[in-house]
C-alpha cells in the first residue's frame, strides 16, 4: 500500500466532522495549515483540535493545501467543488477528499477534470466535534470510494485511513447509495426507536428510562451483531398474538403517534423470524392478522 507523503492538508469546514478528520491527519503526521469556519461553534471546535490553524475562506484555505478535505453537507458539496474550481483554488496534483457517505467520487468531477485527484473517504460513527471523537475514529471503519479502475488512486485512499489508526473498507460507486442507505436506516432509525421507548417508559411514570433500558438495548445490539435474526425475543417471534393486540390497544390509546412505527417494525420482526424459523408457520397468520386488525377476533 503507497504511504503518502507528508501532506499539507486543507480542512472545508471545521464542523463536527471536518473538526476531527483534520486532527486525525494531523497526529498522523500530516499539517493542517488552514481550515474555514465561521460559526461560533466551527470557531470553538477549530481552537480545541487545531489549535493554531488559521480559519480563512474556503478558496484560500484550498489554495495552501496538498490534501482538501471537504467536510461539508451533501446537498452543499456539488456547488463547493463548481465553485473551487471556477475560482482556480484548485489544482492539477491535489488530493481532493469529501467525508460524505451520500456521495462517491462523481461529485468530484470538476476537480478531477482539473487534474485534483478525487477521494471519497466516510468515517462510518457519529460525531460530536469534540476531542473524544479521536479516539471513536481510530476504531472505526471508513468506506472508501475512488475512481474505478484506478488502483493508485484506492491505495492512497485506504493508506490516509490506515494512518488514521482506522480501517478501510472498499465502496465501490455503485454500491454508495445503498450503503449510505444501510447506514442512515440502523444509525438515525435507532436513535428514533430508543427515543420512542423511553418516552414511553416515562409516560408509564419510570423516573430514569434510560438507565433501566441502558442494559437491555446494549444486550440486544450485542446479540444482534453477533447472532443476526437468532437474537429475536419478543411476543412477535413467539407469536403472542394478544399480547400484540394489548401493545397496539395501549399505544393507540397513550401514543398515536408511535403506533404507525410499532406496527412497520412488528410486521419487518414477524417476517424475519418466520424466515429465521423462530416464528411458528401456524402462528405466523395471528400475529400478522393482530398487526392489521386491532379488534380480537374471538
């Protein structure tokens, strides 16, 4: 794998993501010489893990740099990359990375036509923007995306993660979209569904939801990383139809707005249990009937 030289590296923006990735090539060796930022919050974060770098506008900051790294939202990175390149900030010979998992290397294309090689470089964890996020990113994986065929471009790729401390794991362009969908679906969605329960619990008058719950959660993603569809428990893989209808009464009742959620998830469970054999093929028809049909039929 080549090892990259000592790099001058460009951060655009010193957000939550940009703020970190830039600390992690720095104590990887590599120089950040300059970052943007704006926000009193890019400010804070910049002052906390890049002390010393200068926060300048995004062309001046592209200008200085070997490595651009872009760290920007999806919906933003096209325009920036258009307007870096009508602006002559970029040029033939830099490495141009965006951190974004929606993207592959074709929002690049501009830098690339211009001689920029493209990377697309995703940290698969969440960010808060502080320091602790240093250590999260050298356990993570990164999902790496270059330009087909161009095994250089991939080795530089995964050699700038490896130095992170993270690993790389190869995107290829056409899979991007469905992986980032992986993604958005287990990370964003989980968070919702804990929120959900421990509103909940705290409507059912539990002072510290998140403590009693804090075990049960972590056992279950635990079981379910290791075991996939054998870690299912619950009334849906037992077929505990009442129980079903007792759940769907409550929450019609105490939370409307949930229902919709229980239901979609219940009826996902009952089809990969019965698929995983957990789910009684006789059962499997009172469970779906007490998802669709509120009312008990005996």
């Amino acid at each position: 794998m080549t090892r990259p030289a000592r790099l001058a590296v460009g951060v655009v923006s010193a957000g939550r993501v940009g703020a970190v990735f830039g600390a992690a090539l720095a104590r990887a060796g590599h120089t950040v010489v300059a970052a943007s930022g704006v926000s009193a919050a890019s400010v804070r974060r910049a002052e906390e893990l890049l002390p010393g770098v200068p926060l300048l506008a995004p062309d001046e900051v592209v200008r200085r740099a070997d490595l651009v790294v872009l760290a920007l939202p999806d919906d933003a990175m096209a325009g920036m990359v258009r307007g870096l390149v009508a602006s002559g900030a970029l040029r033939a010979g830099q490495i141009v990375v965006h951190t974004s998992g929606a993207h592959g290397v074709e929002v690049l294309q501009p830098a690339a036509d211009a001689g920029a090689l493209p990377l697309a470089l995703h940290p698969v964890m969440t960010f808060t923007g502080r320091a602790e996020d240093l250590e999260r990113i050298a356990a993570c994986s990164v999902g790496v995306t270059a330009t087909t065929g161009d095994e250089a471009a991939w080795s530089v790729g995964e050699a700038l993660v490896v130095e992170m401390g993270a690993e790389p794991v190869r995107i290829p362009a056409e899979a991007r979209a469905l992986y980032h969908t992986a993604l958005a679906h287990g990370a964003n969605h989980l968070v919702t569904l804990v929120a959900d329960c421990a509103q909940l619990l705290a409507d059912a008058g539990v002072a510290n939801p998140q403590r009693m719950i804090g075990p049960l959660l972590s056992a279950a993603l635990d079981n379910a990383l290791r075991h996939g569809d054998r870690a299912l428990t619950g009334p849906v893989a037992r077929g505990d139809a009442g129980t079903i209808r007792a759940h769907r009464r409550v929450l019609a009742e105490r939370a409307p707005d949930i229902l919709p959620a229980y239901l979609a998830l219940a009826r996902r469970t009952a089809a990969r249990a019965e698929s995983a054999g957990l789910l009684r093929a006789d059962l499997a028809p009172d469970v779906l009937a007490a998802l669709d049909h509120p009312e008990d039929p005996s």
